[in-house]
C-alpha cells in the first residue's frame, strides 16, 4: 500500500470526467501528515466539501488548517465602528452560516471537522476584506472577494503536493457541477507553482495581506462544529 506522496500517479490536473474523491483526494490525505486548505464562505456545505476524504487524515495523526471566507453586512460593519467586538459579530454570522446539514455526506463530512477540532488538530482561521480604514468591509462594497480553492497537502517525507482551480463548493459542487483543478508537485519542475500555493495560504493565515484581516473562528463558531462531534474517530469518507 503506498505510504507517500510519491508513490501515487496522480494528474497533473483533474475534471469533471474523473473520480476526485478516489484518485486524488483519498490517496493524498492517506498519505499526509499536514493539509492546508483554503476554501470558501464559512457554512455547512462548503466545510463538506473542504472536508472530502479528510477521514484519512485521521488515522495518520495528522493535523489541518482551514481557511474560510464570511461575509458581513452594513450593519455588522456600523456595529464594529461603535465599538461591537469584531470576534462577537464574526461569531454571529458563522453560527447562523452553520445549518443543520440537509443530507447524510455533509453531517458525516462534518463530524470529521468536529473531531479534528475537538482534539485539537484543526485550526480554521476567517478572512475578511478590509478597508482604508482597517476594518471590514461590508459585502455590498467588496468587488473581490475571498473565492481561492486551494489547498497543500504534506507527507511524513516532507514531499508536498497542491491542487488549486475551480472546486466548486456548493451543495452539488462536489458531485455533479463542472470543475477542474491543477496539480504541482514539490519534486518536479511545478514546484514553483505549488510555492506560490504555499506562500499565498501563509501570508493570508498570518494576516500577512495588505488587504485582508485573518482571525481564529470564535469559540461561538467552535463551539456550534463541536455539536457534531461523534462517539469514535470517523475512519473513512461517507462517499467510500
């Protein structure tokens, strides 16, 4: 059974024709001690999809960094400028973005989240667009917005491999809508592209962006995943 990275013939890109979950994501994460991955707005379908095979992660031991989009109103952002705590107004829109999970893959992709967290080998961090003024802006002035999917993947070995492209994460994104990503691989000649994977999740997770404000879910937020925590570790995807 292969134990790292490199002993997988992975693609150097994947599309609607392949099986994601089976060939790539599945065989990664068996592999990997370390996952960072950039997804987007914080909310029940979006962590499933962020959380697609992470089972695997598991039973390595291994650990995961989660980064997540949220999006604030105009009155969100005037309560922030009379003094409203931003981690307090952050909270609120995260806890409302967590429903309650409307199919049996999103709450068992969930409880994978949970338990990572609960024994603490998940840090999820949130982004925002900040302004002139230094703090964030509302949805209705962002012209761009926090929409990377990417995310790096690394081995007992230390080899990395990244994956970043259009994975599309809504409801029906992971199993039926168009989308396509590439690979890089840190031991051939696109190892350049997956440095550039790298350093952009790491200048985002330590608020390293001129433009964009990073901070640790509120415990608020923590504390609504961990409802989903189950009895023992998950040891596979719902979609095996």
């Amino acid at each position: 059974m292969p134990t790292c990275l490199r002993d997988h013939d992975f693609h150097i890109s994947y599309g609607p024709a392949d099986d994601r979950l089976h060939d790539f994501y599945i065989p990664a994460l068996s592999c990997s001690l370390r996952y960072d991955r950039t997804a987007g707005f914080f909310s029940s379908t979006a962590l499933a999809v962020a959380a697609a095979g992470v089972a695997r992660l598991i039973a390595n031991g291994g650990s995961m960094r989660l980064l997540v989009g949220a999006e604030l109103s105009k009155a969100d952002v005037r309560a922030i400028a009379h003094g409203q705590a931003l981690s307090d107004v952050v909270a609120e829109r995260l806890v409302a973005a967590l429903s309650e999970p409307e199919e049996e893959v999103m709450l068992r992709r969930l409880e994978v989240l949970a338990w990572l967290v609960a024994t603490g080998r998940l840090d999820i961090r949130v982004v925002l667009p900040k302004g002139p003024d230094g703090r964030p802006l509302p949805a209705s002035q962002c012209q761009d917005y926090f929409h990377p999917k990417e995310g790096l993947f690394t081995d007992r070995q230390g080899d990395q491999i990244a994956f970043s492209g259009s994975v599309n994460e809504s409801a029906t994104g992971w199993q039926h809508n168009y989308e396509q990503f590439s690979v890089y691989f840190s031991w051939n000649a696109t190892a350049p592209y997956l440095a550039q994977v790298r350093y952009r999740f790491e200048r985002l997770w330590n608020g390293q962006e001129p433009y964009w404000i990073a901070l640790d879910v509120p415990e608020a937020a923590r504390q609504r995943l961990l409802r989903y925590r189950p009895a023992t570790a998950p040891t596979q995807d719902p979609l095996e």
